[in-house]
C-alpha cells in the first residue's frame, strides 16, 4: 500500500470529533448547575464544622454554618439541597421518637435555610435511621426480626407533616416502605399542605454503596446493633422488573418526582423509568461513589475533575433531569469559572 493511499470509506464518523468547535457542536448532553442538588448534614451547636473522614471535603455544619454555606451554593447557582441530620446519640432510641419531636434538628435547620436563603429549594429525607438506635428506616416489629411497615407508616406522615410545617419545598421519602408514598400524600393534603412536594426514592437499592453516609450520621455506630440488615426493604442490586414495578407504583401513589439510588451503578435502572413515566427522574449519587472516586485520586490513580465531571454526564446521558451529588459545589463553582 503507498504510504498516501486512500480508502473510499462511506462513512467517516471522525469529521463529527475532529476539532472543539465541532465536538462542541454535536454534544448530545451538559451538565447543567441547575440539575445538581448538593447533600449537607446538619449537627447541633455552634461549633467548628466536623470533617466526615470517608468523605472527603465534607462535613457536619452547625445551622449557622449551615446557613453560611447554603448562601454560597445558591450564589454559584445552586437551586436546591437536601438535608440530612446527624442527632446526638444520646436522642436515639429504637422507636426514633425524636422524629416526631416539634424541636428536632431537621425542623429548626429547614427554618433557618429558609430564613437565610428563601429561594433554595429545601428536601429533606423521610426516614427514620437517623432517628433509631438500630439504624433502621422505621421502627420494629415486637419480635425485633423486621421492620414494622404499617406501624412505620403512621411515623412517616407525622414526619412529613412536621417538615411541611417548617417550610419544606419537597419531602423525601427513603425509607421503602410500602405504602408510604400514598399515606404521605393524603396525609400532607389533609394537614393542608397539597404544595409540598414528594419526590420518592423511588428504588433504592441495598447497597453497599451507603457505607460512607452511615459513618457520617452515625447510623452504622456499634451502638447500632443491627439484628437484620435492610434487605428486606431496600430493593435487591439483581432486579430491574422490580425497581421499575416499584417506581410506576409509587407514581401511582402521587409521587411527583422519582428516584434511582445509588445512581453510576444503576445507569440501567436510570433508562429504565425514562423509558416507563413521564415524571422527572432524580439520581443520587451517593456516598461510596464519591469516596471511591477521591480515594482513587487521592493515591495518583485517577484524575479527580475529569471522573467526577464524566461520572456525572453518564448519569444524565442515562436519562436523570437531576443529580444529588456531593460533588454539587465544587462542579458548580467549576461551570462558573469556566464560563
Ligand atoms: C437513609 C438514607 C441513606 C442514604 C440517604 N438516605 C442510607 C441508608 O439507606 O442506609 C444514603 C446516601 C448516601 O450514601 O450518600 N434512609
């Protein structure tokens, strides 16, 4: 073959790569600030804010802090966040009764968000675990083999109602029960909150993946001594038809917006229910797939930006409006810079 021979190829799908301009041009997804919703965790007390060692670049905010920190991702463009409170051992007891308690954290955290920045959009989890000396979502049956759902359910709706009360934009359930979407929903309309949201973990996985989150909030402490582990709530990693199934039902319930947990694992399960509802998919990238990534980076083995942005638009690309993800700040404040 002389060395400037050519082929006649029909097709040279190469053009549409060969310059920024034009790889630009024919990108088919973008990573939008307005698609992130950044996790924080709430303590008591004014103190320094805790870092969380398996999560690097995280930490537990006092409400102030909290305050000051939820002004700065609203100012890089950041519409919402979700909250997560990490209660004192000491209010923790196997019926996670400081849930229901007018005073608890998440209630006075979600009022001081809204007094410091009324436009962001506040989501809070409901579940239990942060609540239980067990570490379950919900509270147990007499024989302490499995969690109670019925009896969890009425915990759920009180939670929810309290949260609404105290200004939440969109309750989050997490705790897969079943049912929960539908008592929820007729239990806010009842207390006269038919605007605030629901957004359902809609399938939620029993994952592994949750390792980090649990140190954080303490609720994998030895004191959690858990009898079972949440397997027979949380969805099992091998089943699609299920989490689809499980997700078309709490549609059903009146969920407004679904979600797929953990999400870089699950990319499937992603295009699964954008293929299957018309209702806007959350992802949640979680704790282990952030910690994974900075571990990696950490040790040379990976460059921290380009897998954290690459981790994020597979994410999208696989059919998610919005990502909840720890890395929310540092990518929006990136998008900023780069504008
Ligand atoms: C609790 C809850 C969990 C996460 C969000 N809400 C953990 C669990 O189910 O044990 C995990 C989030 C993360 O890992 O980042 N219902």
């Amino acid at each position: 073959m002389r060395k400037d021979e050519k082929f006649k190829l029909e097709r040279r799908p190469r053009r549409l790569r060969k310059s920024p301009a034009i790889r630009s041009l024919v990108q088919e997804t973008e990573i939008d600030v307005q698609d992130l919703v950044m996790p924080f965790f709430v303590i008591d007390g004014g103190g320094q804010p805790e870092i969380i060692e398996s999560m690097p670049g995280q930490c537990r905010l006092g409400i102030s802090h909290l305050q000051n920190k939820c002004e700065e991702v609203f100012g890089l463009g950041i519409q919402a966040i979700a909250l997560f409170p990490v209660l004192n051992p000491s209010l923790k007891n196997g019926e996670g009764s400081d849930a229901l308690s007018e005073n608890t954290l998440i209630l006075r955290a979600i009022k001081a968000v809204k007094e410091a920045v009324p436009e962001l959009m506040v989501i809070t989890d409901i579940a239990l675990d942060p609540y239980t000396n067990h570490g379950h979502d919900g509270v147990l049956n007499t024989e302490k083999t499995d969690v109670d759902n019925d009896r969890t359910l009425g915990f759920l709706a009180q939670m929810a109602i309290l949260n609404a009360e105290a200004g939440v934009d969109f309750v989050a359930p997490s705790d897969m029960m079943d049912g929960r979407v539908a008592v929820i929903r007729s239990s806010l309309d009842e207390a006269g909150y038919e605007d605030t949201g629901i957004l359902s973990y809609s399938a939620k996985f029993a994952s592994a993946y949750y390792g980090p989150f649990r140190e954080a909030i303490g609720s994998s402490l030895p004191t959690c001594k858990q009898l079972f582990d949440k397997q027979t709530y949380q969805l099992n990693p091998a089943n699609r038809r299920e989490a689809r199934m499980e997700s078309l039902l709490d549609e059903e319930e009146g969920a407004d917006i679904l979600m797929v947990k953990p999400a870089g694992p699950y990319l499937d399960i992603i295009r699964e229910l954008r293929n299957n509802t018309d209702l806007p998919i959350a992802s949640f990238q979680v704790s282990g797939e952030y910690a994974q990534i900075y571990a990696a980076a950490k040790v040379g083995w990976l460059d921290l930006n380009k897998t954290r942005d690459e981790s994020l638009i597979a994410i999208k690309r696989a059919g998610s409006d919005m990502i909840f993800t720890y890395f929310a700040a540092e990518v929006a404040r990136d998008l900023k810079r780069n504008r």
